[in-house]
C-alpha cells in the first residue's frame, strides 16, 4: 500500500471519528463519501515532500485542522449541524393579528350551557354603610346576620359624609335593592338617600334617622326619648329630695338628629324638678332662661345644644367640661350631677370633674354600655349607662330589609316625622345598667364576658 492510499485510510478515518462523536446526528456516510471524493483535491493542496513523512508531523496536524474547518463550514451551510448551538436562542413572539381568524365552533360549542340561578348569596341585594369608629363590632355584626339569611354581605365604613355618599353610589353601582344606612349627619345623608330611590333602592335608617328627604321607606331604632329620660331618671334619684343640686347638661352633636331626641326626652324628665329648685343648671345660659318650659321647640333645643355639644367626641367633651369649670366657682362644684350624652363623653367629662379639686363628688351618665365605661360604672367614676343591645337593631333591620325584597312591608310601632315625610319606625327597648346589675344586663346575656373587666360587682362569679 502507497503512502498515498495509507494517508487517504487515516484521513477517512479520521474524519469518520470527528462525525461520530459529533453532538448531532450526521450522516456518516455521506460525509465520507464526500471526502473520498475530492480526496485528490486535497492531495494537490499538500505539498509532495510531506506525503513522505514516516509519521503524522506538525505539517499534518494543520493540515487536517485546516480540512476539518473546511468541512465543518460546509456542513453548517448545508444544515446538517444548523441544530447545534452554543447558546439557545429564543423564539421569536407571534405578532397579533389585527383582525383575528374566523373560528367555527363546533355542534357542541355551540350548544349553551343550562342556566343555573344565581345564589342569593352571590346576588348580596343588601348594602350596608356605617360610619367608621361607631358602635365596636358593629361591620361584623352585619356581615353575620346577612350571611345568614343566604343574601350575602356588603358592608363599607365611611368617614365622613362625602365618602358615605360614595359608598351609596358603589353599593347602588353593584346592584343592591336594599340599602341600610346609618349617617354621619342626618341632613347631609339626604342626597345619597335621594340616590338609592332614584335607583330604585329601598331606603332603611339604621339608628340614626335621614333628614328632609321623602327618600327614607323605613327607621330601626332605639327609643331615644326613652334612653335621654332614663339618664334624667338617674340624676333625679340620686338627688332625692335635696335641693341646689349642681346640674350640667352635655349634648351630642347637632347634625345627629338623635341629639335632639335625647335632650327632649331628658328635659321633659327633670324640668319639674329644675322648676321646683331640685336641681341648678351651672353651665348653659340658654337652659336657664327656658327653665320655665315644660317642653322644647326643636329651635330651642338646637340653641341649647349649641351652646353644650360634645360633637360625640372624647376631646370636644373634655375641653368644653374644663372651660364650664374654669369660670364656675366653688358653690358651683361640690356634689355635682351631669347629663353626659354617651359613654364616650361621659369618660371625658368625668375625667375633667375628678381633675378639679372642689368637686367632691360626681354622678355622670351615659350610654351604649361601652366597655371601658362598664368600668368606670364598676370603679365609681361613671354612675350609670343605657345599653342598646346592637344585637337587636342589626338583627331587626336586617330582618326588615328581608321583608322589603320578599315584598312585604315590615311592621313599624311608631312613626319619626323627618322634616319631610312621617317615616315608619320600630323602636327597640333599651336597659338602665348600674353597677348593680353589670352582671345580668351584660354579662349574663352575653355581651360581655366577667374576664372583660377587673374589680368586683354584685353577682360576679
């Protein structure tokens, strides 16, 4: 055998190896037949001295090198390794078409679904707005009785009344056919109550009552005038038949209609015993000059109440209490008796009357039996709250609003004249809690727990 024919055999065997440890499939045999082929091609490129070399040298090795890069080329350009890549390479997105392809469904895609009727838990007809910081756990009472009666729950909380009326137009957006609300300010409340009946939205007051509007279907309540008497009741017991007593008479804010319901019922109570000296109004000028009236025009409410709101707020509260005892004197003080409007006012004011050191001793009212006034009833600084069980007005109201969507009316015990309309109203009964009956109005029924408070108080366990 030539040197020639030994040097084809190695070059053919060579580039056989280099393909088949290749990282692709190739196809060997083509590849080789190629190379013998225009193995005389190669054999011109090499000059004749080298053939003659006993062994493969430097020579040989670029030689072979140079080959190889030849044939590689070659194959990349023909495509046998075009799948070999040192990197992947991503594909290229579809373009959208702009006016997509016609798609014909078949019998069966066509071919629509039983209809299956809406829950009515998944329809929630019933809205519900509250103001937010109002009675605790008051959201989740309603989201509760809602779910139980199968229609859901949308609750919202709004901080004033430009983010109520918002609320209203959400909930109306939703599909809601009850609405329940109780406003920030009854009169401000009007147009968003004007905006559910325009929608066709059956309008429930919760609590607290919705003015000069004809928009209002229904109202749950408490009987205020009930709640302002018994607080009255309280100071006139604990005065007995003692005469000059101190009185201070607080309110709560005058876009609540509520205020007005509790003073009125308040002073109907203790004017006898304003009239016959029993008691010394000490810190609103207003009140004395109509101390002589049996009753108040709404007018003359809202002039005293002027005079000695609170806004249903701790601070106002506190600051309004300093100020009336900053200009009093000491006759003044002593033993004084206070017609506080809630328990949250009450804390303030009767932190403001134990701070002054000629006020010997102080009897405050309250009401909605908020738990850190049951402690001050339990501690001696608070004398007494009205509970208005929340369970009740949440559970009244939405049974109301049943009725309205089952198309039924709901059965009113009174009415409440908005200054537009006579609203059917229910009015709930509250319960007179002192410290002597903490135990069976709060605790034995639930509300509260023994746990929730320190100290001890008649019937504890």
């Amino acid at each position: 055998m030539s040197e020639r024919d030994l040097f084809e055999r190695r070059l053919e065997a060579a580039v056989r190896g280099f393909v088949e440890t290749a990282p692709t499939e190739i196809d060997a045999a083509r590849l080789t037949d190629s190379v013998a082929t225009n193995a005389p091609r190669v054999r011109r490129l090499v000059p004749r001295p080298v053939w003659r070399l006993p062994n493969f040298g430097f020579a040989w090795i670029l030689v072979v090198a140079a080959l190889l890069a030849m044939l590689g080329m070659g194959l990349f350009a023909s495509g046998a390794l075009r799948d070999v890549h040192l990197l992947p390479v991503p594909p290229t997105p579809n373009r959208t078409l702009e006016t997509p392809p016609a798609v014909i469904a078949s019998p069966v895609a066509t071919t629509p679904a039983p209809s299956v009727p809406a829950s009515p838990s998944a329809l929630a007809p019933i809205g519900v707005v509250l103001p937010s910081n109002w009675v605790p756990g008051e959201q989740a009472r309603f989201q509760d009785a809602l779910k139980a009666t199968g229609y859901g729950a949308q609750v919202l909380s709004s901080q004033d009344s430009v983010t109520e009326r918002a609320d209203v137009k959400t909930l109306i957006s939703r599909g809601i056919k009850v609405l329940i609300l109780a406003p920030q300010d009854g009169a401000a409340a009007a147009a968003a109550a004007d905006a559910a009946r325009a929608a066709g939205v059956t309008v429930i007051a919760n609590d607290r009552l919705i003015l000069n509007t004809a928009a209002v279907d229904y109202y749950v309540t408490f009987d205020c005038l009930a709640v302002g008497a018994a607080q009255a009741q309280y100071l006139i017991d604990k005065a007995g038949a003692t005469k000059g007593n101190n009185l201070y008479l607080y309110a709560g804010a005058a876009s609540d209609d509520n205020s007005f319901l509790f003073l009125e019922g308040a002073w109907e109570t203790l004017q006898p015993r304003i009239a016959d000296g029993t008691f010394v109004i000490r810190n609103s000028s207003l009140a004395v000059g109509l101390q002589a009236n049996a009753t108040l025009t709404r007018d003359q409410q809202g002039r005293i109440i002027g005079q000695v709101t609170t806004n249903w707020d701790f601070s106002t509260a506190r600051t309004v209490a300093v100020s009336n005892l900053a200009v009093l004197p000491p006759t003044a003080k002593g033993t004084v008796f206070i017609l506080a409007p809630n328990d949250t006012t009450a804390r303030a004011i009767a932190d403001a009357f134990a701070a002054d050191r000629e006020v010997t001793t102080s009897y405050v009212t309250g009401q909605d039996a908020d738990k850190a006034s049951v402690q001050y009833i339990i501690d001696g600084r608070q004398g007494m709250t009205v509970f208005k069980d929340p369970r009740t007005r949440v559970k009244d109201a939405v049974a109301a609003a049943v009725a309205f969507l089952k198309g039924g009316t709901p059965a009113a015990t009174t009415t409440y004249n908005n200054g537009a309309i006579d609203v059917p109203a229910r009015l709930l009964p509250s319960v007179t809690v002192t410290r002597d009956n903490v135990q069976a109005a709060l605790i034995d029924s639930g509300y509260y727990l023994a746990t929730d408070f320190t100290g001890t108080w008649p019937g504890k366990p």
